[in-house]
C-alpha cells in the first residue's frame, strides 16, 4: 500500500499547524489594536449617527458679470467642454444633448423630439434665463435633480459668465443683457 496519501495530509496539517503558530507569534510581537466600533458597517446606519447632508454651495449671481464677458472665450469654452454632446448652429441636430441656439430665453425641455429626462420635462414651462443657466452650468445634476446630463459643471464663474454670454448670440435677436 502506498503512502502518498498519507504524505498529502500530513502536508497539509503541517502547512495549517505553521500558519496558526505564525499568527499566534505575530500576536505577541504586534499586539493590534481592537477598534471600539467597526469600520465598515453594514446596513443603514443609527439615526444618531447620520450626519446632517451638507449644505449646497452658493452660486455667485451672474448678472453683474455678463456685461465684461467674453463671449469667444465662451464660444471656445463650450466647444471644449459641451461640444462632444451639443450643437450650437441654427436648425442643426441634437447629439447627446440638444441643440443649444436660441437656449437664451427659450423654455426648459424645448427642442421638439429630443428625449428630456422627466425632471427637464418638468421644467418645461420655465425659461431659460441668466440666472438659471447659471445656476446648471455650474452643476447640473444639483440644479435639475434626475436630468441625465452627466456634466460635472463649471466652478469658475468666469468661464459661466463667458459661455452664456456665447450662448446669448445664438440667436436672430439675442436677449437683453440684466
């Protein structure tokens, strides 16, 4: 009778018996520290232990700010940045996002036939004025809960002044300055 399989136990054994008596020295020589809580937990947390939701940050007013916009630099800001999911020429087709002439002024939801995220969709009444593309400019997703626009914002004020101040002249009578 063979004995190889006795020498598989027994390797095994020794490997489990050489791994305990490691950790039992590593113990000894480390002595960690047992924390008083658990790091992760899981499940929703005590009501107590909740912290209260940060308050949103205050958006700059843009008004003050349109009249020294640059609206090339606004023109090469929004190429930049929205240009991958907008169009900006009259009559031109929704990519990603829809065509922005004429944004100024027009509704919220207006491009006829582009699928607008049922928060938009709510919003469709609204205009599109100064402070309320500022306002989505500099973080859609806490200005429009629920629209589908994955764009992070702009934090510079600046660069919002200059690209509404673009998106102003897309239009046969752009709207009046504030």
């Amino acid at each position: 009778m063979s004995l190889e399989l006795n020498k598989a136990f027994a390797a095994i054994l020794t490997a489990g018996i050489a791994f305990m008596g490691a950790g039992i020295v590593g113990e000894q020589i480390v002595h960690p520290k047992r924390l008083a809580t658990p790091a992760i937990q899981v499940g929703e947390p005590a009501p107590a232990q909740q912290a209260a939701a940060p308050a949103a940050p205050t958006i700059e007013p843009i008004a003050p700010l349109l009249a020294a916009a640059n609206a090339d630099n606004g023109r090469t800001l929004a190429t930049r940045a929205c240009g991958s999911c907008h169009t900006f020429n009259e009559g031109g087709r929704s990519g990603v996002g829809p065509n922005l002439y004429g944004i100024v002024g027009a509704n919220h939801a207006h491009t006829q036939g582009f699928n607008y995220s049922n928060a938009m969709r709510a919003l469709a009444d609204k205009p599109w004025d100064y402070e309320s593309l500022n306002q989505f400019l500099a973080a859609p997703a806490r200005a429009v809960a629920g629209t589908r626009m994955a764009f992070a914002g702009l934090n510079n004020t600046g660069q919002r002044a200059d690209v509404i101040a673009y998106l102003r002249t897309l239009a046969a009578n752009p709207a009046p300055l504030p």
